[in-house]
C-alpha cells in the first residue's frame, strides 16, 4: 500500500545561493561551472556520503535518466539491457567528471554526515532525496530549497524524475488477513497520510485526498515536482531485483568510487554478473 513519497533533487540553501550570488544551472556543463567557482569560494560543491552503500545508487540513477532516458532506465534495471554497452560505459564516464566537484572520501561517510556539510553550509548543494530536511531544525526548513538534476542531452531532456514511495505491505498468509486488509486501507487514506506528512515535513503524501493545507514550501514544491514530471523512476534497488542491488550494484559502485579508471573491466563485471543473477 503506498503512503509517501520522498523526491530526488540537487538540494541547496536559499541564503547561500543568495549571498554567494549563485545560479540554479539548467544544464550539466553549468552545473560543472557551478561548482568549480563554489571550489573557489571554500565550499564542497556536492555533498557525498555512501558509506551505507545506497545513496550513490541515486548519482547513478540521474545521470543514467538524463543520458539514456528514461526507457531505457527501466529497460537496463530488468535486465533487459547489457550493463557493458557504450551506454552505460557513458554514465560512468560522466559520474567520473564530477569527481572534482563531489564530496571526497565518500565510502567513509553516511548521507546524515553528508547532510551536515550542507546544512552547515560547508557544501553547496547535495543530490539526495527529500528526507535530507530531516537533519534541518525546524527554523532552517525555509531555508532549504532543490533543484532538478540538470539536463545533459537536449534530446533527452530532464522531465523524468527519481520519486521512491514507502508503502506498507501484508504478508503472504497473514493470521487475520480480513483485519491486515483493513489496516492497510486506513493507511494507505488520506488520514493516515496526513498525519505521516505533519510529523515528518520532508515527505509528501501519495493519496491526492491527504490534506495539504499545511505543507511547508518544501512540500508543496514536491507535489508540483512530482506532478510535472513526464516519467518517475522508483531508485535502483527497488527498479531491479535486490539481490542484484545488494550482491552486485553496491560493490560495483563502491569500487568505481574509490577507482574510477577501470570503467571497461567494471563494466564487464557487473554484466556477467548480472547474467547469472537474472537467469538463475
């Protein structure tokens, strides 16, 4: 049963982007530029923490949507496409270009160390999902403020978006299944919903009956985020199967992380891997 959605997004703080005179870039190139002078005014550009072995699944998850498309996302998540084709070779040639201006040593820090750099505005922006509001008190909520990822090929676009959903499911045999049913209508309803949203102001419900009158600025931007997209992706270890994502994806990123030379042969790796997995 779905219950609320927490989109991706490049997140920022407003009074930086004011006090430094910054520019939400439109495209990749201008996102590059971006950081490069944010280098020069003592900022990391982007926040990175992947010690958990998840977050980075999202920086893979952008670039793949803006240089592939959205299809073919979907298509190399079920195993449909080879992960040792030029295609993907591209995505992790590109994420190597953005090295200089993410956040160093990222295998050894969390997404909540990450989120700190941002919220104590040692980093410029942070591609993360919307829960990053939750390492903000309340009086810095109206402070943060995001971005879509930027554009890489005009042909492609960037009208498809990464928006994962939190749910609750029922077992297969439960022992009252007629009351588990129950359950899960009344919280999968706008009640529900709405008093998840209201504890937690970094998530937006995904009943479109749930009371939105109060929702931040942060929220009510989700919605319209949400609402504009042409095509939403879930996040890689929930588009593919997770053992694929657990066993092979969360190494194989890493990997590329701490060495990002060796694309071909990383590449070669996770594809007959990925054949074993997928075929068994």
């Amino acid at each position: 049963m779905p219950f609320t959605y927490y989109p991706w997004a490049v997140f920022y703080r407003k009074s930086v982007f004011q006090e430094k005179g910054y520019e939400i870039p439109k495209t990749l190139d201008e996102f590059k530029t971006l950081g490069a002078k944010m280098k020069q005014d003592g900022l990391v550009p982007i926040a990175f923490g992947d010690k958990d072995g998840w977050p980075a699944m999202g920086t893979f998850d952008q670039l793949n949507l803006r240089i592939n498309g959205y299809d073919f996302h979907v298509s190399l998540m079920a195993g449909k496409e080879a992960w040792n084709s030029d295609k993907v070779k591209k995505v992790f040639d590109t994420w190597a270009g953005l090295f200089d201006i993410q956040q160093p040593d990222a295998l050894g820090r969390t997404w909540q160390e990450a989120a700190q750099a941002l919220q104590q505005k040692k980093a410029g922006t942070y591609l993360l999902g919307s829960f990053v509001a939750q390492q903000f008190d309340a009086s810095e909520q109206d402070d943060l403020d995001f971005f879509n990822f930027p554009e890489i090929d005009s042909t492609i676009g960037a009208d498809a978006i990464e928006a994962p959903i939190d749910g609750f499911m029922m077992s297969k045999r439960p022992k009252n299944e007629a009351g588990a049913k129950k359950l899960l209508g009344y919280l999968g309803g706008p009640e529900a919903q709405g008093i998840a949203v209201k504890a937690d102001p970094s998530v937006i419900a995904t009943s479109s009956e749930a009371d939105q009158s109060g929702y931040t600025a942060l929220q009510k931007k989700s919605v319209e985020f949400v609402k504009s997209a042409k095509s939403i992706a879930q996040f890689m270890d929930r588009d593919t199967r997770p053992d694929f994502a657990s066993t092979v994806m969360i190494p194989a990123i890493q990997s590329f992380i701490k060495n990002p030379k060796d694309i071909n042969g990383l590449c070669n790796s996770i594809e007959n891997q990925k054949k074993s997995i997928f075929t068994s």
